[in-house]
C-alpha cells in the first residue's frame, strides 16, 4: 500500500496559521522570511495577525496558504528525514495547492512558486469586474446532476462545473445572473442546500481566461523540473511527472475544473491507502470521508500533528 501527500488550496486560511510552527521551529520560520523576502512584503505577519480580510484577498491567500504547506513540508524532510522518495508515492494538490505539491517535490523554488502565485491571484481577481462573477456549492447533488444544473442555468452566459470536490459537493463557476439562476435550479431538482459562496471571482471556469494567459506568459519563463514523484493533477485526475505536460496543465487548471472526486479515487485505484494533508486547516481530510472510506486521511500542520506523523512512519 502507499502514501500520497496532498496540498490545501483557497479557503483553508485562517488568522493565526503558521505561527505556532514559526515560534516551535526555526527551519518552519526560514520559510515565512524566505516568502516575505520573495514576495518583498510582511506575508507572515498577515498570516499570523491578519486581518483575516486582507488574508482572504486572492493575491494573498494564495502564497500564503502555499507557505505555511511548504513550512510543514520543510521541516518534514528537513529535521524530520521524510524523503519524498521514500515516504510517499504521489502529490497532489487542490487548485493552487498544485504548486505547493509541485514545490514540496523539488519540481519549483520556494521563492518562484511565492511568485507565481502571487502574480496568478492578482489576475485570477482582475480577470473579471467585482461583482459580475459568482461561485455556488451544489450541495446535495451528485456531479451529473449539477452539471445538468449548470448547463441549463447558462442561458448563453458562463456558467461552468469549477470543482467536484466529493458526492454531493459539486461547485458551479460564472458570470452572477447564472450562477443565481444554478442556485434556483438546484433547489427545484432536489439540492440541500444549494448556496452562493463568498469568493471574490468566479474561478475554474472560462471567465478565467485572461488570468490562464497570464500564467501562460509566467510559465513559458519558469524553469520547471520533474518532480521528485509524480503529481496527479487537478485537470486530468491522472499521475503526471514531465515538465511541459505539468507547464501546460497549470495554465488549462486556471478555467478547467479540479476534479479532486476522481483525483482520489484514481490514489485509491494506485493502491494508495493514506492521503497526508500537509498545511492549513483539514478541508480535504474532511472531504475524504465522503469520497472513499478505504483511505484514511491525516492532517498536519502544527508541531504535535508532526510529532505525531512521524513516530506514525
């Protein structure tokens, strides 16, 4: 059986993430300074004082969320001796978590990654007005049913399935009029609780092209490695190592959708038996319950869920 290491993505910040890490242990706190020095702002003291509206700001959240999993990672391999090699057989991560996967395995710099996120939360939030764009969980609904839902709700506008992230967890992405539409038709085709979520842009649908040309232009300029194991990415649910393909998958990622449901299930199919949910908060160890009960799932992110982790290998 194997082990996979899995990556947060946007809405596991939290005011206060990372800083019991950053006081307990100095290879975590190199992390936060290394971040703030690439990004030549005080990220770390916003992380861990906030307020949480500026951390919830798509620019920051982002490599935020990105260096607190890297700050677990570090310490991890670094005075814990995890080998990615060794320890785990895949990453992967949800959206923006792609890249912390993609960095915890060598495949990018710390500093770069820092970057690239930063830059691909400033265009995910000006691709589109404040206020045109919405996002809304489908809760309830199994996926071809909402993506029925969404079809029908677009009505010549946008509105795209953005994440199927477990049964019954379905998210729709677009312009506001049809997503609204989407929440309406959810509730007549017997949806639970179909809500309007608090995002400031509608990600993972084709409103997002401006900010995947964006990261086109940042990622022809990236030097991207192998990583040091293969990454199941968000777009294709399916293991990938080789750069170009990676390159290419992280600009499709920014309109497709994450398809995070089949991404653990094809684990599942790889004999993987554990998924390590390495950094803030523990959406996707929670989401794992409803997805395969085979697998279990183990939250890291603080020094005891360390201590813990590694007398468990």
């Amino acid at each position: 059986m194997a082990r996979a290491f899995v990556f947060p993505g946007q809405g596991s910040q939290a005011v206060g993430m990372g800083k019991e890490l950053a006081d307990a242990l100095p290879t975590a706190a190199r992390v936060f300074e290394e971040v703030d020095e690439a990004l030549s702002q005080n990220l770390s003291r916003l992380m861990f004082e906030g307020p949480i509206e500026e951390l919830t700001l798509t620019e920051n959240a982002q490599p935020a969320l990105m260096a607190m999993s890297l700050a677990v990672a570090r310490v991890l391999r670094l005075d814990g001796g995890v080998e990615f090699t060794k320890h785990c057989q895949f990453v992967a991560g949800h959206s923006l978590g792609e890249y912390s996967a993609l960095c915890a395995a060598d495949a990018l710099p710390l500093d770069v990654t820092a970057r690239l996120l930063k830059k691909r939360g400033q265009a995910m939030q000006q691709a589109v007005p404040v206020g045109q764009g919405a996002m809304a969980a489908l809760l309830g609904l199994d996926f071809d049913a909402a993506v029925g839902v969404a079809r029908d709700a677009a009505e010549g506008q946008v509105c795209d399935t953005a994440n199927d992230n477990a049964p019954g967890q379905v998210v729709v992405s677009g312009d506001r009029e049809a997503v609204e539409r989407a929440v309406a038709l959810a509730k007549e085709r017997g949806g639970r609780r179909p809500m309007l979520l608090p995002v400031s842009a509608p990600f993972h649908c084709a409103l997002m092209q401006p900010a995947a040309d964006v990261m086109a232009a940042a990622l022809a300029e990236t030097a991207l490695l192998a990583p040091a194991v293969p990454l199941v990415a968000n777009v294709v649910a399916a293991a990938v190592s080789e750069p170009d393909e990676i390159r290419e998958l992280l600009v499709a990622q920014v309109t497709s959708m994450v398809r995070w449901r089949e991404s653990v299930l094809y684990l599942r199919g790889q004999d993987v038996d554990k998924l390590v949910e390495v950094g803030a908060g523990k959406v996707l160890t929670t989401m794992l319950k409803r997805i395969d009960k085979e697998i279990s799932g183990q939250a890291v992110n603080s020094p005891d869920d360390i201590e813990s982790f590694l007398k468990s290998i």
